[in-house]
C-alpha cells in the first residue's frame, strides 16, 4: 500500500490527504496546553472542505466543546446539589 501524503491548503494548521477514491480527508493541527495535537475533521464526501476543517480548528483552539459546554451548564455543582443514581438513571 502507497504512503500517503499530506498536503497543505491555503489555511493554517489545515491538511488533506488524497485517498483512493479520490475524496479528501481533512486534518487540523493545533496545540493544547502545549501539546501539539492532530486531529482528523472530515471527509470532502460528507461536505466537509478547508474552510469548515478551519473553522473547527479555530473552535479547538479556543477551547471550545460542544459536548463539554452542555455539561457544565446542566451541571448542578454550583447549587450544592449532587449527582445521585437515581437522578442519572
């Protein structure tokens, strides 16, 4: 099987990768708490392009999680009230 190898595009910190179909998979780079991370955004067969992979690397960079921001604000730590098994389940 060939390498593959990865191609810059005209974004920052945004890579694709030519597959064997011919579709693009696009890689985002960034660094967390000093810890350069790379991370896979998306196929071009499932819409995904350059500038979408940018714009999630822009919402890595800032910190952002969609997942983790909804936990926090349905979090009940700062009431006093605590999680119990009966609550989760």
């Amino acid at each position: 099987m060939p390498r593959q190898t990865r191609n810059s595009t005209e974004y920052r910190g945004v890579y694709f990768v030519e597959l064997a179909n011919k579709s693009k998979s696009y890689f985002i780079r960034y660094k967390s708490n000093g810890m350069s991370v790379e991370e896979r955004a998306g196929r071009s067969d499932n819409g995904w392009d350059a500038e979408l992979a940018y714009l999630l690397r822009a919402e890595r960079i800032k910190g952002i999680d969609i997942l983790e921001e909804n936990f926090q604000r349905g979090s009940d730590l700062k009431t006093g009230q605590y999680w119990t098994f009966s609550k989760i389940f």
